[in-house]
C-alpha cells in the first residue's frame, strides 16, 4: 500500500496552528455539535483516512456472513445458568414468522450447523450399530451428554425451513464415528464413514441442497475435550473427499470439504495440507474465542481495549492467511465459529450493544486478512445469539451483521490514517454498487471524531486556496471526499450511525441515526434507511459509536 504519511502530517501542521481567535470565532458551531450528543467535555479530534482505491488488499465471500445453529439441549448450563433453552437444531421452533424474517432479511444467509455436540451426532438412516435416541446429561459423555441423533423426519422439517428462508447451509460432520478413546483426551482408531455416506445419500435423494461438509469440531491439536492426530485426520479428509464425489456424482454442483474446526495451531494446520494433498480441503476453518470465559467481569472492558482487540487475534487472522498460501494455496480460510465469550457468552454483554464494538472490529479485521467467511456462534442460543432464543426478537449485534452484510462488498481496500487506536477503520468496495464503504468503530469514551477521506490523489484541506483555515472552519465547509469525481456537483453520502439506547452500551436495543431498531408491529425487520448529507459537510463519529459512511462516487479503480 502506498505512504500517505506526508498528507496526514499536513494535517497535523494545519490542526496545529489554530489560533484562539479563530476558535472563539465558532461557538455556534460548538452548539450546533451539542445538538448531535457532542458536549462540552467532549474532546473534538480531527483525522484523515487516506485510502488506496487503486487495489484490493484481499477479499471476502459474498456471503460473508454466516450464524450458527448448535445441538446444545436446555440442560446445558455454564456458572449456574443454563440459556439455551429450546434453540438446539433438534428441537429450535421453526415455525416463527420472526425467525424466518430474520433470515430471509439476508436474503442469502450462511448457517453453520455444529458445535461441541457434533461429533456424538447419530443420523438416523441405514444400518446403524446402536441405538439412535437424544441427548442425555451423563457424567461420563463428552461435555457431559450422551450420544445424539438426527431423525430423518426433523432432518427434513430443517431442509424445509432452510429453503423457505434462502439459507446456505454448511452441516458439521461427527468425525468421532467408530472411533475409540485412548488416554487422556485422545481418540484413535480408524473413522467409519457409513453413517455419514448413509446421510448424504439420504440428503441427495432429497434434492436438499449442502453448500458444504465440514469434518469434526474442535479436534484438531491439542482440542477441546478430544483429540484426534493430524496423520488421522488427513486420511480421512481423503476418504471423505471420495465420498463426496461418490454420492454428488450425478450432481451438477458439489459442496466444499471444511476442516478442522478447530482452534489454530500452525504446525498442526500445515500438516493437515500435507498429509490431505492437493485440492482435498477446499476451506480451512478455525475457531475464535479471543474475550475469555463468559462469567469474566472484565469482557466490557477488553472489548473496548483497542489494543486487547488486536493483539489477542490480529496474529491469527494473518497467520492462517500465510498458512494457506504456503502450504494450500488451493484453500480459502473460514471463521467457522466466534462468540468472543466461550461457555455460552457473556451475560449482559454478548446480548447488548457494547458487543458489536468486538464483532465488527472481528469482521473488519479478518477481511484485511483474506477470511472468506465468518460465522458467528451462534443465531440463537446462549447469551452470544444474534436473536432472544424466546421471542427471536433481533439483539443488537443481529442488525451489525444486517448492515455489513448489505453495504460491505468483498473488495478489500488499504487505509492509513492519522487517528488515535481508538478509531477502528475498515474499508470495502461497496455491495452492489460503485463507490466506497467505510466502516468506523470509535471506542473512545470522550473524543468526537471528525473525518476527512482521501484517495490519495490529494487531500483538501481548505475552503478557498488562498486562505489557510482553522481546523473548526475547515470541516464546517471541508468535504468528508477527496476523488476525482467529487467535483462533478453536488453529492450526497449516507451515513448508518449506531449507538446504545440511553447511552447504555449494555442496553438490548441498537439505535440507527437516533431511531430504536426493533421488529414492527406487524413483526416484520425494521427498514435500515440511512441519513443523508452533501459531501461539503463533516463527517462526525461520536464517542463509543459506530458508523458505516456510503461515499457512492469515490474515485476507487479497483471497486471499477
């Protein structure tokens, strides 16, 4: 990406020999910030984003985003509380007009079915060995739970709905099938893929559509409650590949292969490309649960550390990119499953809105790094989901994922900018239409941010260009756009401004551009309609606030 550091210290000289006289000359601009929750004690901060429009630094999937559907039964319980309820897959209520207008709001929405239970999962076709009945508390199952089992019947009533609702749907695969347990945490043996060919075949003959298999769940490594060995699972990632041509054999289209689902380990994961070889795994998945136990008193307070948000996972996003590229260039990389707070989420956090400072940063920052989707644990259940697992009623972090999902293309753009860490920027192509998306996440409790954009062409700074002005006179008559179209006439951007009712960052209810976001009487999602504003106006971030700007005619070639 290109040095823009000469045109963001321009701006700092400018900002820099500001003059008493000239900022007792703009009270009434001060007031009229007042009016937009900017008050006295609020620091006002100038910055400029220069943005390299000329090429894509990585790019994601359509279909970016992505909510899981878990097996966990109400009996699963973290820190005395137990808040799943009935949003398992075997008995979540599917015949909600609320929850298929959640979906069916995405228009194409990515289901990700799995989760810890996953590998105890029995489908109930063929010839099974045992017995198929449900999930049982037990003190000697893994996670404390008996063996599982799909019915083909409920089987169908989730394909039903998920056609219905236009969902894409990828199903986690019990990689655990005829295996044994060794010592400690450790399972071997060889996998025994009849029940699964069993079910794909059962699945096919149905016409339901997969978008992809992925193999296991958090067994990868060292795993989380088992483990299987990297030399396993590469030959069975080989068997699975000759089961997926097998059955999709007559099959105009064929899913994607998915793995480990696991948590990275670097060695572990290029070992997987070794032994699977060449264009076996089509997707590498990983897991990320980077904010701590959910019952952790410090979750707040981590989400709003821009550097916890960094250091914690930034690495990871990078190195499974540079994982892929060495070992398995064939293969793109998923987040196959996020919910920040492991153990069911963060009560009071991962359901209010001080949780989508970390998701969309979560977003923003795996896109830089070429992850293609990332599915967050989960759309209902636990404190993490996206909608009430009761009333499915859209918690704050459902309408972000709604927002990216819709204005955030798959075009990757750098950006350098002049601002302090606490002003997270994230920029994209935009969805279905020209122009630019930029993504801020201001995680300051007390700075106003002002913005000014650039496309590195130049970067204005005045009014006339004769007359120096103040920082304040500047971006009362300053564009928030620099681009070679800018000057073509008079411009509109749109603005999505999202902040917490009351000034509750851990308040259920999301506010856009000032308006509760909440289902309408006749339950349906509310409208996201956005504000809009000449270009020759400032662009304003508020404190601990989040926005989306839509600038349609930046001069961006690579958004072309």
């Amino acid at each position: 990406m290109r040095d823009y550091s000469s045109q963001i210290n321009r701006l700092r000289d400018v900002r820099h020999k500001q003059t008493k006289k000239e900022m007792s000359n703009n009270v009434c601009f001060l007031v009229f910030l007042s009016c937009l929750g900017v008050t006295s004690a609020t620091n006002l901060e100038q910055t400029t984003i220069v943005i390299d429009g000329t090429r894509q630094i990585a790019e994601i999937d359509d279909n970016f985003v992505c909510a899981t559907l878990d097996w966990w039964p109400p009996e699963k319980c973290n820190y005395d509380q137990c808040p799943w309820g009935y949003a398992s897959l075997i008995n979540l209520n599917l015949s909600s007009p609320l929850l298929a207008k959640a979906i069916q709001a995405f228009k194409a929405l990515r289901i990700r079915i799995g989760g810890s239970l996953q590998d105890q999962v029995i489908y109930d076709v063929g010839d099974l060995k045992t017995p198929c009945s449900g999930f049982k508390k037990t003190g000697d199952g893994l996670f404390g739970f008996s063996e599982g089992c799909l019915h083909m019947e409920r089987w169908d009533e989730l394909n039903r709905f998920f056609h219905a609702t236009g969902a894409i749907v990828t199903f986690g695969l019990n990689a655990l099938y005829g295996r044994e347990k060794l010592s400690g945490n450790a399972w071997g043996g060889e996998w025994d893929h009849t029940n699964t060919q069993d079910f794909m075949n059962y699945t096919v003959s149905k016409g339901y559509a997969i978008d992809s298999w992925e193999f296991g769940n958090e067994l990868s490594g060292s795993g989380i409650g088992t483990s299987v060995s990297v030399e396993l699972y590469g030959n069975d990632l080989i068997v699975l590949k000759d089961v997926i041509k097998n059955v999709y054999k007559s099959s105009r289209t064929k899913p994607l292969l998915l793995a480990p689902g696991g948590f990275y380990e670097e060695k572990w994961y290029s070992e997987l490309f070794r032994l699977s070889g060449p264009g076996v795994l089509d997707v590498m998945t990983h897991h990320i649960y980077n904010l701590g136990p959910g019952n952790d008193p410090k979750l707040g307070s981590r989400i709003l550390d821009p550097n916890y948000l960094s250091e914690t996972v930034s690495g990871t996003f990078k190195n499974v990119d540079r994982t892929i590229q060495e070992h398995g260039p064939w293969a793109s990389a998923w987040v196959g499953e996020a919910g920040g707070a492991f153990n069911s989420g963060g009560r009071q956090v991962s359901d209010t809105f001080i949780n989508s400072f970390w998701y969309l940063d979560q977003f923003g920052m795996s896109s830089m790094h070429n992850t293609k989707v990332y599915c967050r644990q989960a759309l209902v259940g636990g404190f993490y989901g996206l909608l009430e697992k009761e009333t499915f009623v859209p918690n704050p972090d459902y309408y972000s994922a709604l927002l990216w999902h819709r204005l955030m293309g798959k075009g990757v753009l750098g950006v350098q900018t002049n601002a302090s860490e606490y002003l997270r920027t994230y920029v994209h192509c935009s969805k279905g239409r020209a122009g630019i998306t930029i993504l801020l996440i201001n995680l300051s409790q007390q700075t106003t941010f002002t913005v000014a954009v650039s496309n590195g062409v130049k970067v204005v700074l005045q009014a006339e260009s004769t007359k120096r002005r103040s920082f304040l006179e500047t971006i009362k008559n300053k564009v928030s756009w620099v681009g070679n179209k800018a000057s073509d006439g008079y411009l509109n951007r749109e603005e999505y401004h999202l902040s917490p009712k009351d000034g509750d960052l851990r308040s259920k209810v999301m506010l856009l551009n000032g308006n509760p976001l909440e289902p309408t009487i006749a339950g349906d999602i509310p409208k996201l309609e956005p504000v809009r504003h000449g270009v020759k106006s400032p662009v304003y971030i508020n404190p601990l606030s989040i926005s989306f700007i839509v600038l349609p005619t930046f001069d961006a070639p690579a958004c072309s």
